[in-house]
C-alpha cells in the first residue's frame, strides 16, 4: 500500500454553543489553506489539492467535515431536529474551526455553499484572512428545484443526492472521478444535503451586501467550471460585477465539483492563484 | 431518437442497474409527439402515441429544438443534464415527482444514452 502525506484527526469542536465530535485532514507546511466541501458532501472532495506537491510545499492544507458530514458526527440531540445551515452558523463554524486551530491569516476556499460564503467571510472577515478563493460562486439562486425530495422517506436519499451532484459535472470530466464524487453524495446523512441547501436556496441570499466587499483587505479570486448550471459562469459574473477588483476565471470544461470531478485541470488553475497569492 | 432507446438501454447493464426495482411508466413528449416509456426491472419498452386513456406516473416535456441540443453527443453548458434544462426552463417535469426523483439516476442515463448512438 502506497501511503499518502495526508493525515486526519478527531477533536472536540465547540461552535454555536455545542460541542462536535469535528474530523478534519490536512497536509503540508507553510500558508494554511482551508478548504470548504460542497453542500451534502465532505472533505474528501479536496483529496487532490491535499496530495499535491507543488501545493503542500508551500501550504499547510486544511479541510474539515461540517458537522453531520462526512467523519464528523452531529451533535448530541440531532434526532430531535431539523439539520439547518445559516449564513451565521456557516460563518461561525469557519471562524471557530481557524481559532481552534490556531491558524493565522489563512487562505480560504470554498466551492458551492463554500464559494458563497467566502463572500460573507469577506464582508465580516476580511482582516483575519489572507485571500478568499471561492470556486462556482453566486450570490442566490432561485430555487428551480424542490430539495425536499432529498429527505424523503419513499425516496432513497442516497441514489436521490447522488443523481443531482452527478448532473452538475461536465460530461468533459472523466468517469472515474465522476462518480467518485457522486459516491460522496451517496453516503450523506438523511436530511443533510437539504439542510446545507436551506442555506444555499432559501436563507443565503447576500445579493444586497456584496457591493461592500473591499478587496483590498482581502483578495478576492472567484473561479467557476463552465458546465455548472447551479453557478453558473452567469452568477458568478452577476456577483464579480458588483465587487470591485473580484478577479474572476472561468475554468473550460469544468463542472460544479472541479476540484474533485477533474482534479487535474483543476489543479491547472489553482496552483497559479496560489503562487500569486504566496508572493504578495 | 426515442423509438431506439429500448434496444440501446436493454443492452447495457450499465444502465439497467439502476433501474432495477423500477415497475413504473412515464412519458416523455418531444414537441407534441408522446411516448410511454414502461419500465420492467428495468428493462424498457417504448411506444409511440397518441394514446387514449393510458396512464403514466410522470410525465417529461421539452420541445425538439432542445431535446436536440440534449442528445448533442458532447452537450453544450447547461444542456448537459435534465436539471440543466429545468434550470433553464426547457424542460417540465409533471405528475408524481416522488416517482421521478426516486429513480432519478436510472432516468437521467435513459434519457442521455441516445448520445453514445
């Protein structure tokens, strides 16, 4: 067995008044680079950019399953509610997982749920943080799809969950990691994938505010894969429009999970920011 | 492109699969021209209407222009998914929804096998 640099801990996480049993992988030194998972999914989606040389030479890589994601559990008590992710519990979580850890000045990125709350990191955090990359950002989008047929009781969520991640990829993008992705959403908790979206369809909306994101506190990269339709490259210029100097690229072929439906290609992209980012 | 769909599908237990505990019949209409789609474990048998007086668990309609640019072998951006064209208001999706989202894999690979032809 070829062993990779990644390691991955448990740990105590206190957040909105609770305690998480939180799990969370990094690799490498340097810059810490903390990556947030899409809505439903987990860590594992930042697999490639965690065992990348040219990356972890530089950079201390980071990513964390929300709580009821992934390895980390939900809170003592989740059977008796609703799972919910907000603009504010969203934000809090980031923000204490950085402090828990220690980790000075970061480098965030997100993708989907991810991508739009580094705007809302941008706006409340801009001086605790080194540069913001958001990947398939929006500001809102209209719900154009029903999300309670994921939290169905007739309904398999698994299969359910893993149908939508798997449309949103490019057909470009090759099978094998595909459905790895896809096999990410199969194993979310019931509920979780539209507790996250509650966030993203409903709650999230952060049109009003982005006009006073200042980046030159905090630059602010927005990279988005041209086969999404959920961010669409539209969305995401509909948002870069109105933040002044938002730097934005739209990545060729790419889908709604780049970083793990195409981890190559991606990796094209990202490893150039982070070099701009490191010599500034 | 619908009439062949059942040898294509039939044929590659790739997709049949996924459809394996389905005993369902939806239809699918291109422009005004329907079809009933009857599922069997998921092997799929397809007729061509008018109909009278059948019945049908959900129903997907989008007009030829953009069923064409669906069945694109590589699909543009947006046209690549049944969602993609929700999104974009290309597609309804009528009837009982539980149905569709529970054997929503096994449907998305139906309706896109006609691109590997």
């Amino acid at each position: 067995m070829k062993l990779e640099p990644i390691t991955g801990r448990y740990g105590a996480f206190q957040s909105q008044n609770r305690t998480f049993r939180l799990y969370y992988e990094e690799a490498g030194q340097g810059i810490p680079l903390l990556c947030l998972h899409t809505a439903g999914s987990d860590g594992r989606q930042y697999r490639a950019v965690l065992n990348d040389p040219a990356i972890t030479k530089n950079y201390r890589v980071i990513t964390f399953d929300m709580p009821w994601h992934g390895k980390s559990s939900p809170p003592a008590g989740w059977q008796n509610e609703d799972y919910r992710l907000t603009t504010g519990s969203y934000t809090g979580m980031i923000m204490d997982f950085i402090r828990a850890l220690g980790l000075e000045r970061p480098v965030v990125m997100g993708c989907s749920i991810g991508g739009r709350i580094v705007l809302d990191l941008a706006l409340k955090h801009a001086r605790e943080l080194r540069a913001l990359i958001g990947l398939q950002t929006g500001a809102y989008v209209e719900r154009y799809y029903d999300a309670a047929w994921l939290d169905h009781p007739e309904v398999h969520g698994g299969r359910a969950c893993g149908a939508v991640a798997y449309g949103l990829m490019s057909p470009l993008s090759p099978e094998k990691e595909r459905w790895e992705t896809v096999w990410h959403y199969m194993q979310g908790g019931p509920g979780v994938f539209t507790g996250d979206l509650y966030f993203y369809q409903v709650e999230g909306d952060i049109r009003s505010r982005i006009g006073e994101i200042d980046t030159s506190v905090c630059p602010l990269y927005l990279l988005t894969g041209e086969y999404d339709y959920s961010a669409s490259p539209r969305d995401t210029e509909a948002a870069a429009a109105r933040i002044k100097g938002a730097k934005m690229t739209v990545m060729k072929g790419l889908g709604h999970f780049p970083m793990s439906e195409n981890p190559e290609a991606f990796l094209g992209y990202l490893r150039p920011l982070l070099e701009e980012i490191r010599k500034r | 492109m619908i009439e062949g769909l059942a040898q294509l599908v039939n044929r590659d237990p790739a997709i049949v699969r996924w459809g394996r505990r389905m005993n369902q019949t939806f239809m699918v209409a291109v422009g005004d021209t329907q079809f009933l789609l009857t599922v069997r474990d998921g092997q799929l048998q397809v007729e061509k209407g008018p109909f009278t007086q059948r019945s049908w668990s959900f129903a997907i309609r989008a007009q030829p222009e953009a069923w064409e640019k669906f069945w694109q072998k590589t699909p543009a951006p947006g046209w690549h998914d049944l969602f993609g064209l929700l999104r974009r208001g290309e597609v309804a999706f009528e009837g009982d929804q539980r149905v569709l989202m529970a054997y929503l894999m096994y449907v998305k690979l139906v309706l896109a096998a006609p691109r590997n032809l």
